[in-house]
C-alpha cells in the first residue's frame, strides 16, 4: 500500500520559493501551481505572466500528479 503525504499550505509555500527563485535566475515570467494528493489546487501564485498561463499551470501540476513524473518527461516521450 502506498502512503499519501498530504502537503500542507507550509509546505507548498516552501516548494513556490524554491520555484520562484529557479523563475528568477532565468528570467522566466511563470505561474507557479501546487496541487494536493486529490489534484486540488492548494497554491498559485502569478507575478506578470500571462493569464492563459493559469489554466495551463494548473494543468501541468494535475498531470504531473497524476502521471507520476514531471511533464517534461511526457514531453520527451510524446516529442520522442
């Protein structure tokens, strides 16, 4: 049986700082968004990225859940 850790809002606070800070080191414009155990949206944070990038980011980190592995390894399989 597997164990859930449910990420608290701490938590995802903790994980957006170290996202933000990766943004800002390479100059990335991102929403940042953290979802739980369930895929529901605990944290989001957006500093003048574009709106469409909301929903994206929203869906990125639900897929990213569900799927068990960052998007980027989907990417490589779907460009691969």
């Amino acid at each position: 049986m597997e164990t859930i850790y449910k990420l608290t809002l701490a938590d995802a606070k903790r994980i957006a700082h170290a996202a933000e800070m990766e943004a800002k080191m390479n100059n990335w414009e991102v929403v940042i968004a953290i979802v739980d155990h369930g895929g529901h949206l605990i944290y989001l944070q957006r500093d003048n990225a574009q709106l469409g990038s909301i929903d994206v980011a929203i869906g990125k980190a639900k897929t990213a859940l569900l799927f068990r592995c960052p998007t980027k390894a989907l990417e490589k399989m779907v460009v691969g």
